[in-house]
C-alpha cells in the first residue's frame, strides 16, 4: 500500500516539508532555508521540481527569494499564509504571465499561432514571453530549464520536429507545471495538446483531386523521422485511395525526400508523368516539387497539379494561392490559451485532446486531369 507522502507530488511534498518548518519555528522569519542543491538532494529531484516549489512559495508571501544569496523565510509570515497542500491540485500561483516556446516564426502559420497566443493572453491582461526553440530539442530544455526559474504560471510548447521528445516534458509533469502541447501531440506524456486534424487534412485534399479526375496521386513529405502528424497525413491519404477504391502505387509515396535517392525519384515520377497530380505535406515540399516541375519543362495546373497541407507563405505570393489545406492557427492558439488558463485558474493538470478540423482552399495549382 502506497503512504500519502507517495502520492503526493514531489514539488508539494517540498512545499510542505518548508511550511511545516516554519509552522514548528524550525526556520523563523527572516532566516535562510536549504539552498537549491541542498533540496535536491534531500528529495532526490530534478533542479525545476525544486525551483517550482520554491517559486510558488514566494508567490504566496512564506518566503522571499533573492538572486544570488538564496532563499528567506519571509520577515511579515504568519501562520495564516501556510497553504495546505495535501491534496493533488495545484498550489495557487500568479496567473499574471504564461510562457510560450514555438520553433520560430518563419512562415504564415507559426506566425498567426503566436498571434493568437499573445492576442488571447493581452485580453485576459495576462503576459505572455515567446521563446524560439530553432527546432532544435537541446534548445527546448535549455529554454525549459530557463522559464522553470522564472515567474511563469504555465507553458504552451510546439514541440521541436526531432525524432524523440524533450524528456524536460515528463520533470515539467512531475513539478505541477501546467503544459499545453500545440500541433504536434506527443503520445505517452498525458499533456493536453491542441492541433490539426492531421489525418482529414489529407483526406480532404485526397478526394479534391479526385473529384477532378486525379487517380496518379504522389504524397510527399522531407522529414526525417516519423512524427504522429505526418504519420496520419499519410494515413489519411491512404484511407482515402482505399474509400474510393483506387490502387496505390507504393513508389508514389515519397515520404524521405531529404534523400538524394528520393529526390531522384521524385524528378523521375515528374518526367516519366508515372502521377498526374502531389500532395505536399509541408510547404518545402511544394516549393520542391514545384521547381523540380518548371525545371522540366512543365507547368501547374496544365501538367501537374498540386496542394499544400498549410498556406503558403504570404511574401512567396501575390494574388491568388495555390490550392491548399488552411490549418486554423489561430483557433489552435486561442483554444491552447484556453486549456491552460483553466488548468492555471482550477490549479487542476488535466489531459484534454483537441483537434481542430481544417480547410480546402481552391487554388490554381489544381485542375481537372487532362
């Protein structure tokens, strides 16, 4: 049988363990209590469990922290301001500022999603910090590891696209952080997320295409490793062929064209027209097969036609888009702001699943097959 103490979360067994000491007159007022490292070592946890600790302990007036010399019980403690944590919800905590790490803004999509994070955040007068991942998942922890230290209620994460997850998401979990995964889920952690229904988006491009008489459809897709969004891209794509009862021709599936081998191929599908139609799954993608069309001598629509999964950039076109599946980023955002505000306001982590549906937008890179 586990003990209380076992179920408790080590960030409130810390918090409970400072408050008892102050309640039995152990620490008084104005005296420093163990260092970081000290409690790290009694409870046998991670740098940000104990930073969380001790960061809500000062939001609630026990204790007064001061950079470089540590931390103090604070001089105006009474016994009133002890919080009971016995229970599994959250401490309360400054609901004043929220930290949200994206890869970058260098395209349409990721610059309406932050958009819409800070939009949501400025009417409900809270702060919100945009920090730059550069898709790369030792930066994500060295950010993680940062705002752990600041004065931070919760954060919103679009994960970096690597092939493993940023194991600083399961220490976050464990220290009462409130986290909110944006468009890309990360199966097995139990965080909320809030992202594209991936797999329509391909089915709803699948079926435009052959509604225009396409059966030769190329799905093509760069990344290197198979994350869940790209996974049911492809999936979708797969169960749409198959409800229209149409063979797929498993050289069509390109879904490594950071290649040579696959970039080959894919110059070969175009000057052999073995397809008649692309779905790309990233706007590299469509930029790729794009070139690679004009530079044999074709054209979209009038030999190949093309969709994107996503908008294309706004400075790359002026005028009409080519056709494409619109993600609605800033529903995405604003319904990532919700879900962390509620966990915030609640002092409840919960695990909610959000998709949200996408778009066909009617371009002229698709047309009827010839």
């Amino acid at each position: 049988m586990k003990t209380a103490k076992q179920t408790i979360p080590k960030y409130m067994q810390i918090m409970n363990y400072i408050q008892q000491k102050i309640q039995n007159n152990e620490y008084m007022p104005g005296s420093r209590i163990p260092s970081e490292s000290e409690l790290m070592e009694q409870f046998k946890v991670s740098r940000i469990v104990v930073v969380n600790s001790l960061t809500r302990l000062a939001n609630n007036g026990i204790i007064t922290r001061i950079p470089g010399k540590g931390s103090f019980v604070s001089e105006l403690h009474s016994d009133a301001q002890v919080i009971n944590n016995s229970d599994n919800n959250l401490v309360q905590s400054s609901a004043k500022h929220i930290s949200f790490i994206l890869p970058g803004v260098a395209d349409h999509y990721s610059i309406k999603l932050a958009q819409s994070v800070v939009d949501a955040a400025n009417k409900a007068d809270i702060y919100c910090s945009l920090f730059y991942s550069l898709n790369n998942i030792e930066k994500e922890e060295d950010l993680i590891n940062y705002i752990s230290t600041q004065n931070t209620s919760g954060i919103i994460l679009y994960p970096s696209n690597q092939e493993t997850y940023n194991k600083k998401l399961i220490v976050l979990a464990n220290a009462g952080l409130p986290v909110v995964l944006i468009d890309r889920d990360l199966p097995g952690l139990g965080l909320s997320c809030v992202q594209t229904d991936n797999k329509a988006a391909t089915q709803i491009a699948t079926s435009h295409l052959i509604k225009l008489g396409h059966k030769k459809i190329c799905i093509c897709s760069h990344t290197p490793m198979p994350t869940t969004s790209i996974s049911c891209r492809v999936d979708g794509f797969l169960s749409e062929m198959a409800e229209n009862n149409i063979m797929i021709d498993p050289s069509l599936i390109l879904t490594q064209l950071y290649s040579k081998e696959n970039i080959k191929q894919l110059e070969h599908i175009i000057k052999t027209k073995l397809a008649t139609s692309f779905i790309c799954l990233s706007i590299y993608d469509y930029k790729l097969v794009s070139s690679i069309i004009n530079k044999c001598g074709f054209s979209s629509p009038d030999d190949f036609s093309i969709i994107n999964i996503d908008r294309i950039g706004l400075f790359d076109w002026f005028g009409e888009q080519p056709t494409h599946i619109l993600q609605d980023s800033h529903k995405m955002g604003s319904c990532a702001f919700e879900l962390l505000t509620e966990m915030i306001n609640t002092k409840t982590l919960f695990t909610k699943k959000i998709t949200i549906p996408p778009i066909l937008v009617n371009g002229f890179s698709t047309g009827m097959i010839k």
